[in-house]
C-alpha cells in the first residue's frame, strides 16, 4: 500500500487509492449539501479550510463524500503525524473500546496512562526524574504547564515569544502573537503575559547568541527575572510560520532560564511526536527543557496531551489540584502507546528525513524559476516555504500572502491539501504524515509548480 512499509490491519482493505483523483468540483455535490447543512447549525467561527466531508482516510490520502481523493500534506494539522488509520494504533483502540471507556484515572486508575507517562519520561529531552499528567487538548497542556510553573515557582509572570502560537483557550489567546483570528473580539484576556522578541533568521540576521541576548535583555528589563514563572518556547514556531531559530538560540535560553530559577517550557504540541525525525524537536538544538508539552501526534488521531516535567516542579501541585474528567482517556491513551512503538521499532522516525529532502529538493527546483519564494525551512517532516512580492526577496522581504492563498485554493482543485501559516499569512507549510510515500511527495510537488506556473 505503502512503500513505507507501515505495518497492514483490517483498515488497509479499505477502498482507499494511493493517488490523488479528482471526480468533481471542488467541493462536489455531496459535500456542498452537506456544508449547507452545516451552514444552519454551526457557526462560520469554526471554519473549514477546505470544506470537502471526509469519508475515509488511509496513509497520507484523504478520500470525500464525493469520491475525490486528496494527497494530504497537513496530517490534521499534524495530529495523523504516523499515517491515517494505521492498523496497530487501530487495533490497540479497538482492543480497549471492548474493555472499558472511561473511570477517570482520578477515580480509579488504569495501565495505559501509567505507560504513557513512562514512555514520556523516556523520549523526551533529559536524563533526569521527570512526572506526566495527560489531558485532552494542546491548549489544556499549555494551561496547565503554566499552571504548574506558578505553583512551584511562587510568580505571576509568563513570557512567550513573538509569532507564537499557543491555542484558543482564554489564557492561551493572551499567550499568541497574532489578534485576527484567534484573539480580536474575545477579550478582555488574562494579564503578566508578556511578548519577547524570538529568533527568525530570515528576517533578523541575528546569531543565535545575538537573539537570545536581545530576548533576554527584553525580559530582564520588561518583567524582572524574578517575577518570572515561565518561559514558553515552540522549538519550531508552527502557525507563525515554522520558524527555525538560528543554532545556540534555545539553550542560551535555557541556560539563563536555569540561572534565574526560569521553568522553560517546549510546546512541543506541533512539533513533537516524530514530526522533525526525533521524538522531539528540542533534540535538533541540543535544547533540554525543563518541561515538555505533547498533543497533536501523540495518539495518531485520538484527542490526547501531556505536560512532561522535572519531578521536583511536577510535583510542587497539591493531590487533586490537577487532571480533569477526561484526561488521559483509556482508548487515546491506548492508542498512544502504538504510536510510540511504532515510532521506535519501525524504524519511522527516519521517515522524517527522506520527507525533508525530498520536499526540500523540490521546492528549490520550484524557487530557482520564482523569486516569490524568499525561504524554504523546516526540519523533518516539518517544511514551510515563506512567499514575498517579487523583486522584494533580498531586500524588504514584504510579505505575499495572495500568492499563498492562491496557490492553495489551486493545489486543492486539483487534489492536494496543503496548510498556509505565518503571522501575515504568506507562509504555505508541507506537514504530511511520515507515511506519505515519495510519489505521492512528487505529485504534489508537481501540482505546486504548476500553481505557481498560473500565478
Ligand atoms: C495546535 C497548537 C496548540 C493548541 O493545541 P489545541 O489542541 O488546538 O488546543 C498549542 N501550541 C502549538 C504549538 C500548536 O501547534
């Protein structure tokens, strides 16, 4: 099916082809009857980028109501990081639907939650006692991670970096750089959240060393390091853009963090889970955070997270101040055990890197004929190129997000889901999942030089 050679299940029968197939307008006539039912009982907040009904899914193909399939280069966000429908993470949520749903692990405890949290402790950055509580969704991760850095550390203050991203909570609208959407309107949002500069090296020019000094120079002098909880850092920004920051930016971070008696927290929420070809990103910087968030991947599918952490700032929190009713649910935390072992003995963490070349050579053959394309970055299974008006690439790189919108409205006619990011939307990002096969990376490639070819 595959020439990964995902292991097979009952799902691989599935009447999913390999290929993209187009049969219809985009979108056809069934998922357009469906969007106008959907347009009388759900509200136009909760958009849909590409609103063509899902019926199955299998590997990196997405196939709709309409019998179009789809080469799926945004994994849900990056959530199907291991494949659509893989058969180990299938069977292992199927084996617990037939024992039990729910007890709450606050009530009565089981296994799978247990096993998660041991294989956190092993996967994610540091050689030292580490606790996991698991929750639902990336938001709640970041809720509660910075929950937890107040408690143990007795501040008020939570600083994050510029263009980042951390969810659509009320603490976390307050915690993300970009107003429109995720913020405009729904204030008045929770104080001592403080935006620092990060480090974008397209755009700064700056050394890692060099940024982390103005960052921190921004903190010291804006907060006061002693009034600071937490320092929360995506390693690789995601809905600003996959920001990679330039080499010794993090650790300098975290070594001044350290000093200061700082928690630094890694939202690893998109960029973990094998998505960049370790477990976790913050591995690429030699960056050890003191607290790790997962969501996104880490169930392939299933509504799962995790706030990873030094034993001593875990356990700083009272019996029964943390959890939540479906927190660590049995059947996503099931699941998230097949995808850490097929992350470790299928040898799929090496995916990421024949995705990152693959696509990498392929956008570059793309930017050699169109100067709209100012950067191409990313690490894994984790690329985004950035888009700037012509003429602009060296000089005042301003930012094109008509091209961006463009080219994906055209990839998508023609059967190719491709995500846009950025602070100022100029941003198209390539997060398929690490079962996305080489020719299924070639034609998308293809259907995106030809969009670029009608712009
Ligand atoms: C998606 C995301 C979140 C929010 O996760 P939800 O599950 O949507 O609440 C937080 N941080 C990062 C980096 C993300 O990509």
């Amino acid at each position: 099916m595959t020439d990964t050679a995902l292991p097979t299940s009952s799902t691989d029968l599935l009447d999913v082809p390999t290929g993209r197939r187009i049969v219809t307008a985009i979108p056809g006539p069934k998922s357009q009857a469906l969007q106008e039912r959907r347009r009388k009982v759900v509200p136009p907040g909760v958009h849909s980028a590409l609103p063509v009904y899902i019926d199955r899914a299998h590997g990196a193909l997405l196939v709709d109501v309409d019998g179009n399939s789809f080469i799926d280069l945004g994994a849900g966000i990056g959530v199907t990081t291991i494949g659509h429908t893989v058969g180990p993470v299938v069977e292992a949520a199927k084996g617990q639907l037939d024992s039990f749903l729910h007890t709450l692990f606050t009530i009565t405890p089981y296994e799978s939650y247990v096993r998660v949290a041991e294989l956190l402790a092993e996967h994610t950055p540091g050689d030292f006692e580490k606790r996991s509580m698991l929750i639902n969704s990336g938001a709640e991760a970041v809720e509660n991670g910075v929950k937890i850095a107040r408690k143990y550390t007795g501040r008020r203050a939570i600083a994050v970096l510029e263009h980042a991203y951390h969810g659509r909570t009320s603490l976390t609208m307050a915690m993300n750089y970009k107003a429109m959407p995720y913020g405009t309107g729904y204030g008045p949002f929770p104080g001592d959240i403080y935006h620092a500069p990060s480090s974008y090296p397209y755009h700064d020019g700056l050394s890692g060393p060099e940024a982390a000094a103005r960052t921190i120079t921004y903190l010291e002098k804006h907060i006061g390091a002693t009034d600071l909880a937490a320092l929360v850092v995506e390693p690789i920004q995601g809905e600003g853009g996959f920001m990679v920051p330039a080499e010794g930016f993090l650790p300098a971070l975290q070594e001044w963090a350290t000093a200061n008696g700082v928690v630094m927290i890694a939202d690893e929420i998109q960029s973990g889970m094998g998505r960049t070809g370790t477990y976790f990103a913050s591995e690429h910087f030699g960056w050890v955070p003191d607290m790790v968030l997962s969501a996104k991947g880490i169930a392939g599918g299933l509504p799962l997270a995790a706030v990873t952490g030094r034993a001593e700032i875990m356990d700083a929190s009272q019996p029964g101040g943390l959890g939540g009713t479906f927190g660590g649910n049995p059947v996503a935390t099931s699941a998230a055990v097949a995808v850490f072992e097929l992350l470790g003995e299928e040898n799929l963490l090496a995916e990421a890197g024949r995705i990152e070349k693959r696509l990498k050579a392929g956008l570059s053959a793309i930017a050699e004929r169109y100067d709209i394309i100012g950067d191409i970055r990313g690490i894994g299974a984790m690329v985004a190129i950035e888009l700037v008006e012509p003429g602009t690439g060296d000089s005042t790189k301003k930012p094109n997000a008509a091209a961006v919108t463009k080219l994906a409205a055209y990839a998508a006619q023609n059967g190719v889901l491709i995500l846009t990011a950025g602070t100022y939307g100029n941003v198209l990002r390539f997060l398929p999942s690490l079962a996305i096969t080489d020719d299924q990376l070639d034609e998308a490639l293809g259907v995106l030089a030809d969009g670029f070819a009608t712009l």
